[in-house]
C-alpha cells in the first residue's frame, strides 16, 4: 500500500511511481486546466490590447504601411501572436478539461 502525498490516505497503486491516489490526482488534473484556461484567456487579453493599439496607432497617426514605425509592426505581429496562440491554448485546455472531466 502505497499513501498518498496530498491527503496521506492509503491506496493501492497501479504502477511503480504512483503519488497520489486518483482523487487527489483528479483534482490536481481539473486545476492545471483550469489554471492554463486563465493564462491563455489573459494571452489573449494582452494580444487583444496590442493588435487594437497597432490599428488605432495606423487611424489616428496617419500612417501608410511603408511609413509606420517598427514599433508598430513589432506590435501587430505580437499582438496577433497572443490573440491566435491564446485562442489555440484556450481551446486545448477547454478540450483537456472537459476530457477529464469526471462523467457523472
């Protein structure tokens, strides 16, 4: 019998590094998704923010795309980076998430 590293019950393990028993080890499944869907979600948030601040930089500045700062473009690209990169994270943490989900 093995005892677990979270809530010190004993369980029997399945294999030979086994830590946690499965609820403990469910829990910590369910929170590490929930924890990246928060990271992904203020990637997004950040890209957000950039890709706006490029377009209002190009409104209101007046700027052609030849004539833009490279600030701008650096934001843009960055932007657009965390937007699409969030939403593919966010999107595979959903998945995982509901994956493990315990059926009920």
């Amino acid at each position: 019998m093995n005892t677990c590293m979270s809530c010190d019950a004993e369980f029997a393990a399945s294999g030979n590094n086994v830590r946690l028993c499965p609820a403990c080890r469910r829990q910590v499944l369910e929170q590490t998704w929930k924890r990246q869907m928060r990271v992904y979600s203020l990637s997004m948030l950040v890209g957000l923010a950039l890709v706006v601040y490029a377009f209002l930089q190009f409104k209101t500045g007046g700027f052609t795309m030849s004539e833009a700062p490279i600030s701008v473009f650096v934001a843009l690209a960055l932007g657009g980076l965390g937007l699409m990169g969030g939403l593919f994270g966010f999107s595979l943490a959903l998945f995982f998430s509901m994956w493990h989900k315990k059926k009920s």
